[in-house]
C-alpha cells in the first residue's frame, strides 16, 4: 500500500506535527524513518497520499518538513 512518509529536520518537529495532525484528525502516526530516505531525524509521519493537502495547510507557519515521498509501506 502507497502511503504519504513526511520527514522532519528534529524530533521535536516530528512530535508537535503529531499534535497537529490529532487537532486537526488528520489520520497517521508516527514511524521510523525508512532506510532509503535521508532524514536528520529517526522519525516520520506517515499518512494517506490524499492528505498531503490537507498536511500541508495544517503545518504552514509550524513546521517546514525535511521532505514528502510515496512509498510503499508494509507497516
């Protein structure tokens, strides 16, 4: 399944997006950072695709993700 992995430059960043996406009910949870995706920090969040938008308008003026990539997931 193709989902949404958001990566982040601190874990602090990775845990306040948490606090926004559960504000917001955007669905997702927090991963470790897959091995093919550069991160300075061990933690990601991973989403549906079709909330990208949706992410995106939640974190302006919060949070600047490190990156977005579609990947396949099997957790």
């Amino acid at each position: 399944m193709e989902q949404l992995i958001v990566s982040f430059h601190t874990a602090t960043e990775a845990m306040e997006v948490e606090d926004i996406c559960r504000e917001q009910k955007i669905s997702g949870r927090l991963i470790p950072v897959p091995p093919d995706i550069k991160a300075d920090c061990g933690l990601a969040w991973r989403t549906e695709p079709g909330n990208r938008e949706l992410l995106q308008k939640a974190l302006e003026g919060k949070v600047v993700p490190a990156g977005w990539n579609l990947r396949e997931c099997r957790y």
